[in-house]
C-alpha cells in the first residue's frame, strides 16, 4: 500500500479525539495553550502552497504523542496540511517501515507526504532536545534489577509528563524541531 493510500485510510482529528481514552483532555489542554512564534510562522510560510498532507502514527496512551500531536496540530492549521491518524498497533506494516534506530516502534511519527502520496520528510518520535532529556532522567535510575526501580521509573514518568504538560518552552522546542524536518 502506497503513502497515499495509508493517509485516506487514516481518521481526521475529529475522528481521532472522538476514539482517545487516554490523554485526550492533556493533548488539548496543551493545543488551547500553545502558540507558534513569529518565526516558527515565519518560516512555516514556505510550506503553505505545498499542498502537503502528514500521516500521524499514533497510540493516545502514548506521554510523547500528547505532547507531540497538539504542536504538529498548530503547524498543519498554519500551513493548510491535511493530517490524518493511524494507531500504530493495528497498522504495524505501516509502522515497522518508520522503526526509530531500526528497531523500535516508538511513536508517535509523522510521515509528510506530497498531493502525489510522494514522501517530504519524517519527524519522530522526539526532538533531539527532549530525547536528551529523557536520557539524562533514565541515567539516574538504578539497575533495572533494583528494587526500588519500578518506584523510581514510575516517579520518573509522572516528572516527564507534568513537564510535558505544563512546559511550553518544551511545546516550542516540538515545532522548532518539526518544523526543521523540512531542512534536512
């Protein structure tokens, strides 16, 4: 199946939100509050009569797609992209062509695709800056072995999250690296 293909089999947003169970009022939560800069909008500019459509491989449980999808949301409003969504679990061929490091099926990430189904760029499933992030706050966990290492990775993940929702530097950091796909 062709790009374009898996982009008309996938639902629209409002498809989408109606199917979440999880992280629905946080996605958009972080959508009402973000805001893309001058120059994001800016540069943002140049894609608008491209006419592009972006694929959104997604699960609602997933912390980095609530993060992720509302920022992607804001720039395709800002450029006329169409988006649709697909759930990575029940569209593992699609997904296991975009596997991060080749091997994981990290999610969410988006595949921009011309009118022609043609593909423009990929970004996910972080900005290099978050990934960053979640590595330096993995490094301090103990041995997966310990103890008191579920406690810890728990605490770990309630910290990332609250960051992810409340941060909006790190919304901006998000389209900033999205937006840089386009570049490459």
């Amino acid at each position: 199946m062709g790009l374009l293909e898996w982009f008309n089999k996938g639902m629209n947003v409002e498809e989408y939100l109606e199917t979440m169970k999880v992280n629905k009022d946080e996605m958009l939560s972080i959508y009402n509050r973000f805001h893309l800069s001058d120059q994001q909008l800016e540069e943002l500019s140049l894609l608008k009569d491209q006419s592009l459509k972006v694929i959104v491989l997604t699960e609602d449980w997933c912390g980095d797609a609530m993060l992720n999808n509302p920022v992607l949301l804001k720039i395709a409003e800002n450029t006329g992209m169409e988006v649709r969504f697909l759930l990575r679990d029940q569209n593992l061929e699609l997904m296991d062509q975009y596997l991060t490091n080749g091997t994981s099926r990290a999610i969410p990430i988006f595949i921009f695709i011309d009118g022609e189904g043609v593909e423009k760029a990929v970004w996910g499933p972080r900005a290099s800056e978050i990934q960053t992030m979640v590595d330096e706050l993995r490094s301090k966990l103990p041995d997966k072995n310990a103890e008191d290492f579920a406690d810890k990775q728990k605490e770990m993940i309630t910290q990332l999250t609250t960051a992810y929702k409340q941060d909006s530097d790190l919304w901006s950091v998000v389209a900033g690296s999205i937006i840089g796909a386009f570049k490459k």
